[in-house]
C-alpha cells in the first residue's frame, strides 16, 4: 500500500505542476507530445521534426491519427508552431510556453 500512496502523491504533485504551468486543460495525447517535443528539442535543438517525436518513449503508443490531431490542437492552441517551410513537418515549442502564464506572474 506504501506504493501505491507514493503514486498518489506524485501524481499530485504533477496536477499541480500541470496547473501552474497552464496545461492542465490538454488531453494526456497533448501532454505527452509536449513533453517530447521539450525533451528533444533540450538534446537536439529547438526545431523537432514529427518522425523524431513519433519515435519517441512517450509517444510510442499513440496512435497514429490520434498523434497527429493532438499535434494539430497543440499547433492550434499556441504551444507548438510550425518551423518554417520544410519538406518533413517540423515544430518549435510556441509562445504559449515560452510566456509563463497570467496567473503565475507576479
């Protein structure tokens, strides 16, 4: 039982870093395509293409067509944007992350 109250409390602790940094409204599809997309850009460098994040240990899951619409929302809502006009989809992390937001500012 120990365990399983160590996962309540991380994941705790997660929802509220989820909320304080405003993601708390994406789908888990979302999150994870941020995360990747965070993660490979911290290695690679700020611009990830969509086979890069599709081999990803976070999205090896996903379904393809669900991946795709949750890239497109995530493009749609500011947090990714497309990386110039490449023959392979590339993104960057979008304004939306860079810019902390309205209720953590002091």
């Amino acid at each position: 039982m120990a365990n399983l109250e160590a996962i309540f409390q991380l994941q705790s602790v997660l929802r509220q870093m989820e909320s304080d940094l405003g993601l708390d409204g994406l789908s888990a599809n979302e999150k994870s395509i941020l995360l990747a997309v965070h993660n490979l850009a911290e290695t690679n460098g700020p611009i990830v293409e969509s086979f890069q994040m599709r081999r990803h240990i976070l999205l090896e899951k996903v379904a393809q067509a669900s991946f795709h619409r949750a890239l497109r929302s995530l493009v749609d809502k500011g947090y990714l944007k497309k990386a110039g006009e490449t023959k392979t989809k590339a993104y960057s992390l979008g304004e939306k992350l860079i810019e902390p937001p309205v209720n953590s500012r002091i």
